[in-house]
C-alpha cells in the first residue's frame, strides 16, 4: 500500500524541517499545499522532495485541506500539521495497519508536548484515499462526518485506531499560542461558523474550551452546556459509532467487542464538554460541581489514555478540598493509565508528603526526577520529604539540584530558597 503525507502550510519555516524528518522514510509522497507563505517554506518542502500546490488561504481550513487532497495519489493518506512529528515506535503498526483491507480510517494518539490541561487526544488523520472522504468544518477540520456518511452507505468497512502515541503536537505549548495569538484565531473562525451551525457540538465544545482557556468563563459554561444538551438530546437519535480496535500485537488483531455495546452517544465530545466544565467551575472556584462534571467525564467509555488529564485534574480538586486518599487514589489511576505521565508522579508525590507518607512521596519524587531531570519543584520538594526523614546529606543535594535549576529559570525562587535554607543553618554563603 502506497501511503502519502497531505499537508497544508503557511510560514512554518522553523517548525516544518523536524516534521518532514520524521516521515522522510515512511511514506512515499509528500503533498504540501502552501496558502501564502512569505519565508522559506516552499523551499524546505521541495528540499523533503514534495509535490508543492498552491492555494490563497481563505480563512477555512476545510478547504484548503480539501484542496490538498485532490493531489494526494496514495492508497492510504496520513495528514499532519508542521508543528507536529511522527513518532517512529508507531511506524511499525501503521505499516502492518494499512495493510488490514477492512479500515476506511485509523485514529492515531496525539501528545500535546507541554499542555497544561489533558496531554493526549485521538485524531481522524490516517485514512483511505477514499472518493468520498473530505474535511469539514473552517476550524479543526475533521473527515469523521464524511467517513460515518460512508460506513452508512458501504457498511463494510470499520475505523479503527493505534493505542501508542503517533504523533507529538507542540502547538499548544503556552508560548506558542501566545506568540501566534491562536487563540484569538481560532476563536474568531469558530465564531463565524457558529453563526449558521449553532448545533454543532463539536464545535461548542471547542470554542467553550477556548472561551474558558481566555478568561470568557461564564460565556464558555454556556456553549458547553449547549453541547452537552445537544449530545444528550442527540444520543438516540444519532448512528452507531463504528469502530475497533487495532491492538499493539504481532498479529494486530481487531477487536470489536468494546465498542459493539456502545450506547449511541458521541462519547468522545460528551468527555470533552463534561471534562472542560470542569476546568470552569474549577476557575470560578465552584469546586463540588468541577469535582461532579470530572467524575461524569471519567464514567464515559472512552479510549483510557484520553482520560489523563482528568484524573490529574479531579486530583487537583480532591486535595484541595481536603480528600487526600482520594487525590492519591485518582493520581495513582492516572499512572497505571500512563507510567510515563511526569507530572502524575510529581502530584502522588505532593498528596503523598501531605498524607505523611515520605517513602510514597520519595519513590514518586524520584520517578519524576527520572523521567525529567530538570523538574526543580521536585527536586526541591524531595529536599524537603528527605529533610523529615532525616537523611540531611541527600535532602541538602536536592535542594542544590533545586536551587541550580531554580537559577535558570526562576532565579526568585531560587533566592528564596537559599535564603530559607541558610537562615536555618543548613548552608553557608555562596
């Protein structure tokens, strides 16, 4: 099976050479369409020796994926944006994936390097090079209407999805999206289609999401409570959501049998709705009904990994208000869900020393540090479990770890904390 990359751009000179590194021998045609490019864009693409297109942007990310599309000449297509990479453990089960004749599309694991909110999602962007699938939407264009039209008409086919992590997106990272005021973007193109698709779901439980990520809270309640009305009032009305399971295996068998006694609703928007109120009654300090809106979210039968971020979340609120074992428990939750999750480790670590469990605390301060070794806040804080435990030699060393990283990055911080440190005698002048 012939596989193709389908990309649009524009001015991602910086970003787009990693990108194209990463599926340089994974696929077999790039197709870039450029929508206005002013740097050196369409130069680096050519140099990845892609089929460069043309089109002037019109405000419509649809469109101009749409566009890209009819250049593609693959059997199956893989679409990405430049300021995200393919992860090269997933090469192998996307080779042996594109094989399996009963796939219209197979949903990959998306990592969002440095979110702040939930690390992971699942994106339609590995499917057929079908006549019928195309993007809509002006904003977070997706094929899944299309390919659902589809499995209604050709009732064969199946979607089915990747568990690993494919693809490391770092366009959410809070410099990014400032530097390149994509909130402000996206929430301007969102609103416009709004306009004439007031029952998009979907869409309410994007632009509610950015409408609360800048401070529009109150607005942001009220659209995701829209969606959520409309998902409800949908669910028996709506298709059975086709899907399987492509499982990480030798013989990647397909198991269907979870999704088969699915109930009708879109379960994946429901998560999204319930899980972003949450983060708005946590900012309006509301934290029962954020605790409520987290727990309805985590119920929902949905790919495990998604659920990160609210677990850690509901955490957050369970410490906060005082439910230290069930912090632990839900951050511990988060770890057998995903035992790489850094700042997991981190939270088991804090809600562990609060509970007097130094040995819990020490371990999971540890497993952060290992995971990443620049994380001053805990180094520092397993300075300070080391402390109450007394061994004095190994708490002084984290907190130098603390302190030399702090200086990096947050030099007041790390004034503050020598200063604590010398006052009580255990360091002598720098």
């Amino acid at each position: 099976m012939k596989l193709s990359l389908c990309m649009i751009v524009k001015n991602e000179e910086v970003a787009l050479p990693k990108c194209l590194e990463s599926v340089k021998n994974v696929v077999d045609e790039i197709v870039v369409l450029d929508t206005g490019s002013t740097d050196k864009t369409p130069e680096i693409a050519q140099q990845f020796g892609a089929k460069l297109h043309y089109f002037p942007w019109c405000n419509d990310f649809s469109k101009a994926r749409n566009e890209a599309l009819k250049y593609v000449t693959g059997d199956w297509i893989l679409v990405l944006d430049a300021d995200e990479t393919l992860t090269p453990e997933i090469v192998p089960q996307i080779r042996e994936a594109i094989n399996i004749d009963d796939y219209l599309l197979i949903n990959l694991v998306r990592q969002e390097v440095g979110a702040t909110q939930s690390p992971y999602s699942l994106v339609s962007r590995l499917f057929r090079n079908h006549p019928d699938i195309s993007f809509d939407s002006p904003y977070h264009a997706l094929v899944d209407d299309s390919v659902m039209a589809i499995l209604k008409k050709e009732t064969d086919w199946q979607v089915g999805y990747l568990p690993k992590v494919a693809i490391l997106h770092a366009g959410y990272q809070k410099a990014v999206i400032n530097q390149q005021n994509k909130h402000a973007k996206a929430a301007a193109s969102m609103e416009e289609f709004l306009a004439t698709h007031p029952d998009d779901a979907y869409l309410c439980s994007k632009l509610g999401a950015i409408y609360v990520e800048i401070g529009k809270v109150n607005e942001g309640i009220d659209l995701l409570n829209h969606g959520l009305n409309l998902v409800v009032g949908n669910s028996r009305k709506s298709e059975k959501k086709a899907s399987g399971w492509l499982k990480d295996s030798q013989a990647m068998r397909i198991k269907n049998s979870l999704n088969e006694d699915r109930e009708e609703e879109n379960y994946d928007i429901l998560y999204e709705l319930n899980y972003h109120l949450g983060i708005a009654y946590t900012q309006l300090k509301d934290f029962s009904l954020a605790i409520s809106y987290y727990q309805a979210a985590l119920k929902l039968p949905i790919y495990p990994l998604l659920k990160l971020g609210g677990y850690n979340n509901l955490g957050n609120l369970l410490k906060a208000t005082g439910d230290l074992p069930g912090a632990r428990n839900a951050y511990a939750t988060a770890l057998k869900i995903d035992d790489s999750f850094v700042t997991g480790y981190y939270n088991l670590g804090m809600v562990s020393k609060a509970m007097g469990l130094f040995v819990e605390a020490i371990d999971a301060y540890n497993c952060a540090i290992s995971l990443n070794p620049d994380y001053a806040e805990a180094y520092q804080n397993l300075g300070v479990v080391l402390l109450k435990v007394g061994d004095l030699e190994n708490s002084m060393a984290a907190f130098e770890y603390a302190i030399n990283l702090h200086e990096k990055d947050n030099p007041e911080e790390a004034k503050r904390l020598f200063q604590g440190l010398q006052e009580m005698g255990f360091l002598g002048d720098r």
